[in-house]
C-alpha cells in the first residue's frame, strides 16, 4: 500500500477515534455534502453532460435552461429508474439524462434550470443587461 494512502486512512480513522468526525466515510471526505470528493465528482459529471448538451444546441444558454425543465419534468420522470436512456433516444436527451442521473441526491435530480447557472456550466460570461446594445 502505498504511504500517502495508509497516511490518509490513519488519519480518517483517528478522527473517528476522536470523534471528529462521526463515521469514517465522512472522515476520509468521501461523505454527502456539497464538499465531498464524491459530490464534486458527481457535479463534474452532470455538468460535463450539460456542456455536451449546450454543444448540441450551439452553446444557447436560455435554449439549455428550457430543454433541462423540459426534460426533467416529463422523460426524466419516465427514464429515472433506467440505468440508460432509452435505445432511440435522440443525442439531447441522452445528455441530459446523464446530467440528471449524475444529479440525484437522496432521490431528487438537481439540475441546474436558471439561465445564469447554465452560463456558469457553459463557461460563458453572464450577460450585463446595462452593456447590451439597443437597436
């Protein structure tokens, strides 16, 4: 085994030991909350999903936050329990499903759905409504 990991286990049992922590999963930083390792991986992918799903309708960030409530209040409720999105599926709503799949938390998808959270996962600057051009 290699040192930085035994490193790491020891300490994440000692701060069970001592109460620091009250299992070992959250010891190690493996538990839920929004700074685990695990709920950060799982927010890379759902927001990896996203920005495949802002490819397919050419990085439009009002067209993704339409197509997420879309999905998720009507496939999402019918594909939730499969473990891939249904043969037929077209190229959109397989990445959201991905997306909401990599988004469930003790059964809830959360997807992001506003404009400006869309933005953020695309990577793109939000908008200024007092620099917009008037025509």
């Amino acid at each position: 085994m290699p040192a930085d990991l035994a490193d790491w286990l020891k300490r994440g049992a000692w701060s069970c030991v001592y109460g620091e922590a009250p299992n070992f999963e959250q010891a190690l930083g493996l538990a839920g909350g929004a700074q685990s390792a695990r709920c950060r991986a799982r927010k890379e992918i759902r927001d990896l999903h996203i920005r495949q799903a802002g490819a397919q309708l050419g990085g439009d960030a009002q067209a993704v936050a339409a197509a997420v409530r879309r999905f998720k209040c009507g496939k999402w409720q019918n594909w939730r329990r499969l473990a891939a999105p249904p043969r037929g599926a077209d190229q959109l709503s397989a990445c959201l499903f991905y997306a909401a799949q990599a988004a469930v938390t003790d059964g809830i998808v959360r997807l992001p759905e506003s404009e400006k959270q869309i933005r953020r996962i695309l990577g793109q600057k939000n908008q200024d409504p007092l620099s917009l051009e008037l025509p």
